[in-house]
C-alpha cells in the first residue's frame, strides 16, 4: 500500500503521539508498506505560542498539495487537527482521495484549560474536520462511545503498545532514584496545565514523589514542589530505568485520550494508580484487571480519590503489573491500524465530500 500520514506532531516532540505514530511508521514499512510522511520538519514552522517545544507549520497548504500530488498515495491517515491537518483534508476531499483521521487529543479541553474558553466552543470544529474521513481511528471503547454522542460515530479502534525489548521489569534502576525514600511515586509525561499534575503532587500520601519530562509548566511546578524531583525529559533505556525505579506510577490527568505511559510502566513491573476516566479506566479496568482479557489479579487502582489509587496500587505485586503490559504490542495495534486503512481504500472515495 501507498500510504501518506500527515502530522502536526512529530519528532523531535516527545509525547505519546509521537511515539504512536514513529512506532506504527517503523512497523509499517517492516510489512512493505510506503509511507510518505508529511511532518513538520518538511515546512517552515514557528514556536506554538506559550508551548516552544511545539513548532506548527505556516500556512502548509501548497506546500502539502505539491508533495501528495508528487507522491500520489492511494489513500492518506490524517494524525492531526493542526495546520498539516487541515491542508491535507483538503487535498483528500478535492482529489477524491479517502483518508482516515485520529482522535489523539482532546484538543477542547486542552484549549479551554489555556484559554479560559468553555470547551464545548471548540467541539464543532472537531467535528467538522473528522466528519468526511472514512473512519476516525480511536484507542479506547470509552472514547468511541464519548465521540458517537458528539455526532463522530463512524470510528475504528486502534490500540497502542510498547517496545517490550525496552519496557521490561529486569534491568537497571535510574540511579537518581535509587536511593529516595520510599514509597516512589513517579509521573511520567507532558508537564503542561492539562495534564491535572497538582493533583498527583498535592497529593497528601507518604514517600517520594518524581516527574520525568519537560513542558511550560515544569519551573512553575518545581518553585512550588520543591520537595519533588523534576528528573527533565528522558528516553531509551534511561526512561525505561526511571520507571522500574518507582514503586507506583501516578496519572493524574483527566484529560488524555489513553496514556501510552501507563502501558510502558505496567510493563516495567510499576503498579498505576489513575482516576476513574477515559484511558486509564480502558486500560486498567473499573476493578484494576484489565479490559479485554481479565487478569486474576489486580494490575493498579482505579479511584475517584488519587490517594486511595496511590495506597492500593502500592498493594499489588510487580509481577501482576508487568501481566497487564504484556498484553500490549506494537505488532498488535498495527494490525488493527492497517485493517482500518485497508477498508477506507476499499471504500473508494472519502464519504460526505461536501463536508469541507
């Protein structure tokens, strides 16, 4: 197949988008498939205002008309509600072409976190961009159901996993860690407004509580945490030491549409605590054992209360954690990925064209 994906966001970006779509890319051209990537590292781009690590392309829709007309793909996956997004929308529907989309972030709530605009004033404009896709690829059941009550209901599950060769229970301990007293509770992610971090380190739970990653938020939350550690962004065999570090992995957020972080640090043995909402609750389950193949036991907490998560998943055993993990690859969401885009190229045509 001659695939194209467009996206906003792409290295070198660390977030779980990013590592989404890298691994899918790599797993897709292991199976012969060409992949013609629009990324922003193709076009001109300026710091996204109060988030510089994010550069958005300017004004990317000639540019993103000449290279898919060079590139002629059978069908294209649009990652993004961004810039290249858009532009590449607009080739599909003016060239005939199908195109599936995703559902990675909950933009309206992360707008309205930064904007103090409600987020309901931004819902229209997500379903208008995901409205003529064939399908709009979505990680869990939970947002499937949410986005069908917004009027975007022809969705497609696309799961996500974890390099196991990274992610594992045995290797070595992030020396930074090694020696805090315990219990260590650690986030891993975006350090930005959306993310609820207040939450986990306002948390009145006993131990040592650490934040790996980078954002606009980080200095204001080091001056007021400063008995936290703030580790900065970390990768590899370094991000994978500082998770078998923890004693218990902490997701606060209450906005992500998964948590690819969650399923990294079940797999290196960390039990999770997390709130009762989308992503976690598909991962973990309401009763901790997972969703689509139950485990006997326990793998984190599920909890209205984070310090009710926090004290039970320090319960439960790291080998139950890492059980969990083991049921996610990246060999597996691929599939799932390649089915959807396989059925948008046999429809032929993006449907509802007149949608632009």
């Amino acid at each position: 197949m001659k695939l194209a994906l467009a996206t906003d966001a792409w290295l070198p970006q660390v977030n779980g988008v990013v590592r989404s779509l890298s691994a899918t890319v790599e797993e897709l051209e292991k199976r012969g498939h060409c992949v013609e990537l629009l990324t922003p590292d193709r076009f001109f781009t300026l710091p996204m205002p109060g988030y510089a690590s994010i550069r958005l392309a300017m004004a990317p829709r000639f540019s993103v008309r000449r290279m898919l007309d060079t590139a002629q793909p059978q069908m294209v996956h649009i990652a993004t509600e961004g810039p290249i997004g858009w532009a590449a929308r607009g080739w599909c529907l003016s060239r005939g072409v199908p195109f599936t989309t995703a559902f990675h972030t909950r933009f309206p709530e992360y707008a309205s976190v930064r904007t103090g605009i409600s987020a309901e004033r931004f819902w229209p404009i997500m379903e208008r961009f995901h409205a003529p896709a064939v399908a709009v690829l979505v990680s869990t059941r939970s947002l499937a159901s949410e986005l069908a009550g917004r009027g975007i209901a022809h969705t497609l599950s696309w799961s996500r996993g974890i390099d196991h060769a990274l992610f594992r229970p045995e290797g070595e301990k992030h020396p930074a860690m090694a020696e805090l007293p315990g219990p260590v509770l650690l986030n891993v992610g975006r350090v930005a407004p959306e993310k609820n971090l207040e939450a986990f380190l306002g948390a009145q739970v006993p131990g040592t509580k650490v934040v790996v990653g980078d954002g606009p938020a980080l200095e204001g939350l080091k001056r007021r945490y400063p008995e936290a550690l703030f580790l900065g962004p970390l990768a590899g065999e370094a991000l994978a030491s500082a998770y078998r570090a923890a004693d218990c992995f902490v997701f606060p957020s209450l906005t992500d549409t998964f948590g690819l972080v969650v399923i990294e640090a079940l797999a290196c043995g960390v039990p999770v605590a997390a709130y009762p909402v989308t992503g976690p609750i598909d991962i973990l389950g309401p009763d901790g054992r997972g969703v689509e193949s139950p485990l006997e036991h326990p793998a984190g907490a599920i909890d209205t209360s984070l310090e009710a998560a926090i004290a039970a998943a320090l319960h439960v055993p790291r080998e139950d954690a890492a059980a969990l993990g083991q049921l996610y690859s990246w060999e597996r969401a691929t599939d799932q990925f390649e089915r959807a885009v396989e059925m948008a190229l046999r429809t032929g045509e993006a449907p509802l064209s007149s949608a632009a």
